[in-house]
C-alpha cells in the first residue's frame, strides 16, 4: 500500500496553513516533527479527509481520498490533538459507542474493545467514568479508540500529550510492533515522539517540509555544529542572546553549555556529538 501527499496546500482567511506539502509513504512509522502552528495538524486534518485542500489531493493506491469515501475510513485510525468523549462514559461503553459508529460486528467489537484495553492499560480501568480519568489515560483511550478497525493508516496527532515518561516509552514499543503492515503517522513537536522508530522524520515550519530523512541522517547535517564549553558567570547574559543554547548546566562561577553554532563560540568549546533535539532547536531557535 502507498499513501501520496501530491502538493498540498491549505489556506484560511487568505493565510497559509500547510504550503505544498508532498510525500510518499509505504508501511512503517513516520514523524511529522515541528513546532505548535508549523501546520502539522492541518495537513494531518487534509490526510484524514476532514477538510479538503485548497489545492493537491491525498492518494491511496493513486486513488483519491475523498472520492474513496468509506473505503478511505475503513481503513483509516485518527487520534486527533484534542479528542471528544463523553464523560458519563465508562471506558467500555465509549470503546463500544465508537465501534458502533464505524459499523464494527457487536461480538468483535466487545472483544477488540477488552483486547485494546489490556494494550494501553486500561483494562482494570473499563468500567470506570471517563471523567474520573486522569489526562494519560485519557489519551492512552483515545489511542485505543483510534485502533478499534484494526486501521491500515494510523494517524496520531500528539499521541503523547500528557503521557509520563514510562508510557511514553511504553507507547513507542507499542507503535514499533505495529508498523509492520501499517502506515503510521506521528504528528508531535515532542523529539523522543519519533527519534528511535520513525523509519522517516519530516521536519515543518511555516507550513513547508523543510527536510526530510532517517533520523540518523538528519543528524549528520549539523555534525560539527554543536559544541560544548564554559562561560563564566558575569559574561552568560550577552553570550545567551548570542547564541543557540540546547542545554546548560549551572555551577557557582560559570555555565556549562552545549551550544549550536556553525563557527566556534567561544576560545575553549569544543565539538561534540549532535543529537535530533540539537537539530530540531537550531532550526526552531527563533520560537
């Protein structure tokens, strides 16, 4: 199965949202990594065919989304950034209420229903109210949800929002198992989302794919542009404004930073090894 993003571009009011957005993906999990307002939720919203381009199309197989109808939803899991519930729901009764609505057979719901509880944790949670639920679990329902039709396309839209970092890591184990007969679409501005299995991380700002690659290789375009050093105290406010900090650490007369900068910034840094998060920051420093 191929899924093709063909030039999208999306306006409102005039301004641009998503600007000529193109893509090929096969099975495996992708990253949409970018900042709040680089227009990864709208693309995501144009992919789901929740609303339709200003121009450029979605295809599967070279078919068109929207023309595809239920064919497309079929086969289609959507977690949104911000999911509605309704809160005099037990976890069971919203899993079977979204089952219905995707006109899944009542037996299998009830079993795909218990077996994607278990999956996220939830299981000894399922006859309890939503609104007694904390905003992890929340969100780890909403993955559940997004998983009831067995979908062949898996769109998260900031997956982990308010997930602690043991489910984080839990959630990543859980995409990697699945990415072998899926397209998995991971929209987030959170680096770990997507670091260790995106098969492919596309970076937006301003609406545009400024680049594109495994993780490793995007890594290796700042290889001798991040660079470690110690500023003392009195000279760290000047220093700051200057330049793109990634990380510090405080001690009593000077500041240990880790700094990006394509020249050296100061007489004792020295180089050291780039991370994703040193990228993803040199190209956002600005916000």
């Amino acid at each position: 199965m191929e899924l093709t993003l063909e030039g999208l571009h999306k306006q409102f009011n005039g301004k641009t949202a998503v600007d000529n957005v193109s893509a090929r993906l096969r099975e495996g999990v992708y990253g949409f990594l970018g900042a709040n307002g680089a227009g990864k939720t709208t693309a995501m919203q144009m992919i789901c065919g929740l609303i339709t381009p200003t121009s450029g199309e979605v295809k599967v197989d070279g078919k068109n989304n929207i023309d595809m109808g239920e064919d497309f939803r079929d086969m289609l899991g959507y977690l949104p950034q911000e999911f509605g519930y309704t809160a005099g729901f037990t976890a069971m009764e919203f899993l079977l209420y979204i089952a219905s609505i995707k006109g899944l057979n009542p037996r299998y719901a009830k079993m795909k229903a218990e077996e994607l509880l278990n999956l996220v944790n939830l299981s000894t949670e399922a006859n309890h109210k939503i609104h007694t639920f904390s905003g992890g679990m929340k969100r780890r329902l909403g993955i559940a949800q997004a998983l009831l039709n067995d979908p062949k396309i898996l769109i998260l839209d900031e997956p982990t929002a308010g997930l602690d970092p043991k489910e984080r890591i839990y959630f990543r184990s859980i995409i990697s198992q699945m990415a072998k007969d899926k397209i998995i679409i991971i929209s987030t501005h959170i680096v770990s989302d997507v670091e260790y299995n995106s098969d492919e991380i596309m970076m937006m700002k301003n609406g545009k794919i400024i680049c594109k690659d495994s993780a490793g290789a995007l890594v290796k375009r700042i290889e001798g542009a991040v660079w470690s050093c110690r500023v003392p105290e009195e000279e760290w406010m000047q220093f700051e404004k200057e330049h793109c900090i990634s990380n510090q650490h405080n001690y009593r007369d000077y500041i240990e930073a880790r700094v990006i900068s394509e020249s050296k910034p100061c007489m004792d840094a020295v180089t050291t090894e780039p991370t994703l998060e040193d990228l993803y920051l040199s190209c956002f420093y600005e916000k």
